[in-house]
C-alpha cells in the first residue's frame, strides 16, 4: 500500500459504487461512471510510457490474465449458474451472446440485438460486458498507439503526443454527438470509436502527468488545494449520477462534462500524498483491488435474483453481500501472489472451483439446443410476411384514396338527403341491437391500424383476414420507444385508424414518458394494447399506467393464453398457426366488447327518451 495512490484507488472505488448503483436502478445516471472509468484505463495506459522497454508479449499477457479471464470465468460460471437456478429459462440469444462475448465484440452485438442499456430491467447475465468488449478492443490496439505516442516524443518533443490524443478525443467525441443526433442513443453509446473519447483524454492526462510534471511538483505543490477541489467535483460528479438520466436533456453533455472532470480528478489525486488512517487505506485498496470482478459479478447476480419474490431492502443486501464475497473469491483466485502459503493453497482450490464452474457452464453452452435455424426460419418467414405487409399497406393506401374520393362524392348526395331522414327510436334501438348481434362483421370492416413487434408480425396473416380493412406496421425486437415516431407518421399522412392496437413489450417496457407521448398522439383514439406473455412485470406496469388513461384498454392477451403452450412456437413468445387464430379472435372480442358497452349505453339512453316521451304523451292525454 505504501507505493499506491491511494486517492485514484478511491476513485476506482467511487466509480464501482455508482455503477453497482445503477444497475440496482438506485442511481439513474450512474451509467455516466463508466466514462470515467475509460478515462482511468487510458490514464493507467500512458504510464507505460514510463518504461525504456515495452515488451507486447507481457503486455498483452497481462491484459489476457487481469481482464479477459475474469471475464470468461464469470461468463461461463454465470451461465451454469444460470442454469441451475432458473431450468425453466429461455435463452433464446444464449450461444449468440456469448460466443460475441469470447470473441470481444459484445457491444457490437447487443446493438445487432436492439438491446437497450437504459431500459432498467436485466435481459442478460451479460447486458454490462460490452464495456469490457470495448476496452478489450481498445486495449488490442494499444500498443499501436504506444509506437506512435514513443516515436513521436523521442521525434519531435513530449507536446505533440499529447495534441495528438486531444484531437483524437475531439475527433471521438464529435462523432458521438453526430451518432446520437443522427442515429440515436444505443447506436452512439454502444460504439468503439464513439465511446474512445473518453480513453483517449485519459491517455492524454496520463502523458501530462508523465511529461510535465516532475516528482518534486508532487510533492510540494497544491496538495490541500488538490484536495479540496478533488472532493468538491466528486460531489458535483455524484449529482450528476443522481440526476442524469439517459432519457433527460441532461445526457449529451453529462456524458462529455464527467469525462473531463475525470480528468481534473486524476490531475487532483496524482499530487495529494498518501496520508490516511491505515485501516481507510486498507478498506479502499480492497475494494479497488476487487474492483474489476465486481463490475464482472453483479450483472449475473442481479439477473439470478430478480425474479425472486423476496422484500427489496434484503434482495439489494444479498445481492450486495454475494457479488462482494464472489469478487473477492475469484480476484484471491486469479491473484495468490505475495500471500502466505495457507492463502496460496486455499487460492488454488478456489480456482479449481471455479475452473470447474466454468467447465459445467462450457458443457451446458455445449448441450443447449441451437434456436439458430429455428430462429432463421423464423425470420425467413418474418421476412415474407413484411413483404405481404408492404404489399397490403399499398393497396391499404390506395383503397383509402378510392374511399376517399367515394365519400367525397356520397357526402354531396347525403346533404341534399339529410332534409328528408327522421330518427325514429324504437327503429334506431333495434338498429342497435342488431348491430350488437352483428358486432364482429363491423368490427372487421373498421379502419383499424396495428403497430408492434415480432409477435405481431407473426401473427399478420391470420389478421389480415379477420379484419379486412386493418393496416400493419410490425418489425422485429421493437420496443415502446419507436412506436410514437410510427403513430405520427401515420397520423400526418391520413393513414391512421380510428381503433389502434398495439403489441409490443416481449422485448422490454418503456418508460412512463414514452407511453405519455403515444397516448398524446393517439388522443382522438381509442387504443387498444395486448400485454405480452413473457414480461408479467411488463403487463403489471402497463395495467398501472391504463388505469389513469381514458382512451387505453387492455387485452389481456397473458392471461388469455395461460397454460397454452400449444399457442407458441419453441421460445414461448412467438404463435404458431394456433396460437395466430386465437390471438386474432382475442383482439377481435376485446374490441367487440367495448363497442358493445357503447352500444348498450345508447340503447338505454334511447329507451329512457322513449319513457320520456312516453310519460310527455300521458301527460297530454290526461290533460
């Protein structure tokens, strides 16, 4: 500990604190600590500038040891894990998943999936490891920078490596702003070269550190001033996690200002000496030493523990207590040295144990069955029916433009008839009851618009012929958060129904903010929207939100299809030709019972004017 800065171990410590907060969904902008910690990797990075000899076989030894065997170990522990205590699990993406993991491309891959970081619920053992696919990248390609930045300085002086990285990082940072501008928040956040910005002023630090300021600066200069102001943006760093969400306005420039406060900090905890109670000391190494197999542990723990219905204050304590023990264990075991012979023993019977955790989790990855052609039929067969959606929606379109102009026309020859009609009551109420008799044939030949996801998209055939003049708009692993966008489009080009069902929530909720933007553009609507078989917690909070909103009505499509498994294909979401027929007819009764109730209330206001006049006429004939 003696030779430690400990004050960058408490920044290491403070940033694994936010992050674990985060993913508890106990800090909203907790997410934005990763920044600082791709600027603290890039800092460490430069000070291999420090040495008369790089060796790339070491180098590259040392990240393999210290970063990607953590990884695969927690990987492959975390799926038999995984797999012992949720057998009842569909992993549908499992093999996908992790050979992106293996293969240091998770990032990119989640980004192929349409997996949302930000949608606060865990789809994933996984979902946090394209932070470590990113830094494994950018930790391959270093030593290619290193040749640079040495040839460079020993060239032309110790001030152009540094222009050079702040250019690369104005050069990153610019293109993520571009990204999410253009692109939006996944595609700029889960990027390589989007996301080294923060790297790349961390390396820039680093050589500041190396170059222009001496040992003697260290430790006579600014120390106390140092530290107060290191603690001042830690607190001002600490707001930002409490209160930048990724969905606020605050998001663009939180994630570009905690870069380069970060910076300002390291520049602050490099010349604070190491002056602190030993057993603060101890404490903090500890936790920074275990750091890294924290970040690795906590995603799997939290996954195995959400579904277990327990309260929150002891699900937070056990998933904290179990992801610290399982860190230390597995950092004990990777890294016995300088320990006696006692820990040294224990640490190797730890790593057998978890080589051998591994190893079952190898196996099960092995035996899984291979959703890949089954899932590639299936998309073959999405494919198809997008193309018979598009073809559908323009003879959809065209049909409404020949109606249109046929409306037009009976329009004129209604105002000249409107003079000639009389409303008779007792003609009207059987009028009414007949249309309740024959709800179904109206309700098929409404103007109805369906948007959602792959559940839907499934399901377009069957719904294409029960409802004859419905238009679909369905694609695959869409959320809530795309729906509005569709809805006003749709809206703008006279294109949408007056009834609108929607199904979307197999891949994950939205926030309540979405659902108030879809429900603003579909006020003059009445909407209709099917809960999902999979997410219960996705229908709960849907129920909860339908409850405040006059126009939404739920289809209770999980309870319809409850212990019918013969309504699914082999993932349990998607409907086979069963499960299609009877999806339609749920859709079909839910609007046909509103429209019944409608219906019933005129036919008893109709029934109560009938009284009226009625007791009018008696009225006149007693007089």
């Amino acid at each position: 500990m003696k030779n430690r800065l400990i004050y960058i171990d408490f920044l290491r410590v403070y940033l694994c604190v936010a992050i674990f907060l985060y993913h508890l969904d106990v800090l909203k902008g907790g997410y934005l600590a990763v920044c600082s910690f791709f600027v603290l990797s890039g800092y460490l990075s430069a000070q291999s500038l420090k040495k008369e000899k790089f060796s790339l076989m070491s180098y590259y030894k040392s990240r393999f040891i210290r970063v990607y065997i953590p990884m695969i170990l927690v990987v492959f522990v975390s799926l038999a894990a995984c797999m012992f205590f949720m057998p009842d699990m569909i992993w549908v993406s499992m093999k996908r998943e992790v050979v992106s993991i293996v293969f240091c491309k998770n990032n990119f891959w989640q980004l192929s999936a349409n997996m949302d970081y930000f949608a606060r619920h865990v789809d994933s053992p996984y979902m946090h490891l394209w932070y470590v696919a990113i830094l494994l990248q950018l930790e391959f390609v270093f030593p290619l920078i290193y040749a640079v930045l040495r040839f460079l300085k020993n060239k032309l002086g110790v001030l152009l490596p540094v222009l050079l990285c702040g250019v690369a990082t104005t050069v990153s940072m610019s293109w993520f702003i571009c990204v999410h501008m253009l692109d939006g928040l996944m595609p700029a956040y889960y990027d390589t070269l989007t996301r080294c910005f923060s790297w790349f002023a961390g390396i820039a630090v680093g050589l500041i550190h190396l170059d222009y300021v001496s040992e003697e600066d260290e430790k006579t200069k600014g120390k106390i001033f140092a530290k107060i102001f290191l603690y001042i943006l830690v607190i001002g760093q600490g707001v930002l996690f409490v209160m930048a969400s990724a969905e606020s306005k605050l998001y663009l420039g939180s994630m570009i200002g905690t870069t380069f406060v970060m910076c300002v900090m390291l520049a602050c905890a490099r010349v604070i000496n190491n002056k602190m109670p030993s057993i603060v000391k101890g404490i903090i190494g500890f936790f920074s030493d275990i750091s890294y197999e924290i970040f690795l542990v906590q995603y799997p723990v939290i996954y195995i523990f959400q579904g277990l219905d327990m309260p929150i204050e002891l699900k937070y304590a056990l998933i904290v207590a179990i992801t610290i023990v399982a860190a230390a264990l597995l950092n004990l075991a990777l890294h016995p040295n300088k320990k006696p012979l006692f820990i040294k023993i224990v640490a190797i019977m730890l790593l057998l144990c978890f080589i051998g955790g591994a190893g079952y989790g190898v196996y099960r990855y092995a035996v899984a069955p291979d959703l890949q052609a089954e899932m590639e039929r299936l998309e073959a067969e999405m494919e198809r029916q997008r193309e018979e959606q598009e073809r559908k929606q323009r003879e959809y379109e065209e049909q409404l433009r020949q109606e249109e102009e046929q409306k037009k026309k009976e329009e004129e020859e209604r105002l000249e008839e409107l003079e000639e009609e009389e409303a008779d009551l007792d003609d009207q109420i059987w009028d009414l009851k007949e249309d309740i008799d024959e709800m179904e044939k109206t309700v098929a030949k409404k103007k109805i618009t369906f948007v959602g996801d792959s559940v839907l998209l499934g399901a377009s055939d069957v719904l294409y012929e029960v409802f004859t003049k419905c238009y679909i708009d369905a694609d695959l692993n869409r959320t809530g958060y795309v729906l509005n966008p569709i809805f006003v489009d749709l809206k703008e080009r006279g294109i949408l129904g007056d009834i609108v069902v929607i199904n979307c929530g197999s891949n994950g909720d939205c926030s309540t903010e979405c659902k108030d933007d879809i429900m603003e553009t579909l006020s003059d609507r009445q909407v209709f929207w099917v809960n999902t078989s999979n997410n219960k917690w996705v229908n709960e909070n849907l129920a909860e939100y339908a409850e405040g909103v006059d126009n939404l009505h739920i289809i209770d499509w999980a309870a319809a299809s409850e212990e019918h498994g013969e309504y699914f294909d082999g993932d349990g979401i998607h409907l086979n030709w069963t499960g299609k027929d009877a999806y339609a007819q749920v859709v079909m009764d839910a609007i046909c019972d509103y429209y019944i109730e409608e219906l019933e209330a005129e036919i008893a206001e109709l029934e109560a004017q009938m009284l009226e006049i009625e007791n009018q006429k008696e009225e006149l004939e007693e007089e």
